[in-house]
C-alpha cells in the first residue's frame, strides 16, 4: 500500500503549484518553461547516474505524454490563474471518470468483474449519474461552468497521461530511475515544444523572458513538480489500476480549501457541486476495490 502516501504527497504538490498559480500572476506559459529548466538542471546531475530504461515503449510513452501535457498544463494552470485554484482542482477530478472508462475499455476484463458483482455495478452506475448531475448543476455558476468549459480536453488529455504513465513506468525498470528519466525526458521535450511554439505562434505563448520574480516562482513549482511527478509515477508501479493514484491524487481540493480557510480567501462559486464531483471520484474508485 506505498502508493496511498506517494498519492498523498501528489495530491499535496497539485495543491501548491495551483495556489501558485493563483497568487504569483506570472504569464502561463513562461511560467511553465521555466519550471522545466529548473526541474531538469536540478536533476541533470542525478540523471548522469541512473540506469536508463531499455524499452523502446517507455521513450514512445514520453514523447506521446509530453506533447498531451504540454496543451493541458497551459489550459490547467492558466485557469487556476483567471478563475482560482479552487473552482479549478475541484472540476478536474472529472478526468478520473474519463480514466476509469478508458482503462476498462483496455482491459475488458474488468468490466466482466464488475458486471458479476451487481451491487458493485449499480454502484459505479450511480456515480457516473451522480457525476453527470453534478457537472450539469455547473452551468447555473457563471465561474464554475467557463472553468469546466475550458477544462473539458484536460479532463480527456489527463486520462491519456494517466495511461501513457502507467505504461511508461511499467516499462521502465527500476521504480527511482524510471522516474528521474520520465522527469528529465518530459523537461526537455516540453522545453523543446514551448520553445517552438514561442517562436512559431508568439501571440499564444507570450514572451518567455525570464525575471527575477518568475523565475523564483518557477523554481518552487519545480520542487512540486518534480515531487509530484516522481511520487505519482512510483506510485503507479505499485498499483493494478492507474485510477487508484489518480484519484488519491485528486483530493488536492481538500488542500486547497483548507488554505482558502487559513488565509480568509472567499470563493463563491458551487462549492457543493464540485465537492460532489471529487466525492463521486472517490467512491467511485472504492467501488473498483471490491
């Protein structure tokens, strides 16, 4: 059970770097190009000695995942910037679902074990409902319902990743070097594809150009990030379904409204449906264990 803390402290770093995302109004892209410098010089040096992974199938899983990852981080952080870290993590769970139902249509298997389980199966029936009736209580929120809009390919990208991560760490041999790998090859590919995009499509991305206050807030969400990754990606190795960590991992909204608490920040969009959206997530994942 080493995935359950992995997943927590996952969880804990999501949490931060929306947070950040709220509180330093650094452009988004920038921001993001220069977390991965940070997180790939911090640990070039360790990279020079780990034992590479071998399996072609983890370098395909890369290079697929870090373009998906790419889109989805600028569209993900860049609402936590406009709309808040709240509203933000607590729509995003939805991509749980999306993984749930990408993964048994993988291995159908499963869905064979759920349908000889009835209690089980009307369970997960009930969640998805419960999930759908909690997205659409979105559109009467103005704030909420242009987060999920904005959020709709995150939440079909991040089951992607969550697949493509699971297979890449499945790949990729020893749990700590295929990690620090994942990291380091996910770094330079999307300082390779930010870079292009800047000079390619300049009115999208922005100008990357450092300061001295982005580059001290890209540095603190490289250490969250570079935690999460390896954190959520060992954990993966350590799990049947890559739902189980997504899911753990999702619970970031817990840690953000305690900070709101903490700190007197008001939010006042649907709390209660975007609560219910996470809550649904997570019984949802109970449900599979049985």
């Amino acid at each position: 059970m080493i995935w359950v803390p992995l997943s927590i402290v996952a969880a804990v770093t999501v949490a931060a770097m929306a947070l950040l995302s709220e509180y330093q109004k650094h452009p988004t892209v920038a921001r993001l190009f220069w977390l991965r410098f940070c997180s790939l010089a911090a640990l070039m040096p360790v990279a020079l000695f780990i034992e590479w992974p071998s399996n072609p199938q983890f370098y395909l899983c890369m290079v697929a995942l870090s373009v998906l990852i790419c889109g989805s981080d600028a569209l993900y952080y860049g609402s936590a910037k406009d709309h808040g870290a709240g509203v933000t993590t607590r729509i995003e769970p939805l991509s749980v679902l999306m993984t749930f139902v990408a993964w048994c249509a993988l291995t159908p298997s499963q869905i064979d074990a759920y349908a000889a389980k009835p209690l089980v199966a009307a369970g997960i029936a009930l969640c998805f409902a419960a999930a759908g009736y909690f997205a659409l209580r979105l559109r009467h929120c103005d704030v909420s319902f242009a987060v999920m809009k904005k959020l709709a390919p995150v939440i079909v990208i991040m089951a992607a990743v969550s697949i493509l991560g699971k297979t890449a760490m499945d790949a990729g041999g020893k749990p700590f070097d295929a990690a620090v790998a994942y990291i380091v090859i996910q770094c330079a590919l999307m300082l390779l594809f930010y870079g292009g995009a800047s000079v390619v499509t300049p009115q999208f991305t922005g100008n990357l150009k450092p300061n001295r206050a982005l580059l001290a807030s890209a540095a603190i969400m490289a250490v969250c990030s570079v935690t999460h990754i390896a954190t959520k990606n060992i954990a993966y190795t350590y799990v049947p379904n890559p739902a189980y960590v997504t899911v753990i991992g999702l619970t970031a909204p817990l840690f953000v409204a305690g900070f709101y608490h903490l700190a007197g920040r008001a939010d006042d969009t649907d709390k209660v449906a975007g609560f219910g959206i996470v809550i649904t997530s997570i019984i949802l994942v109970v449900l599979t264990r049985f």
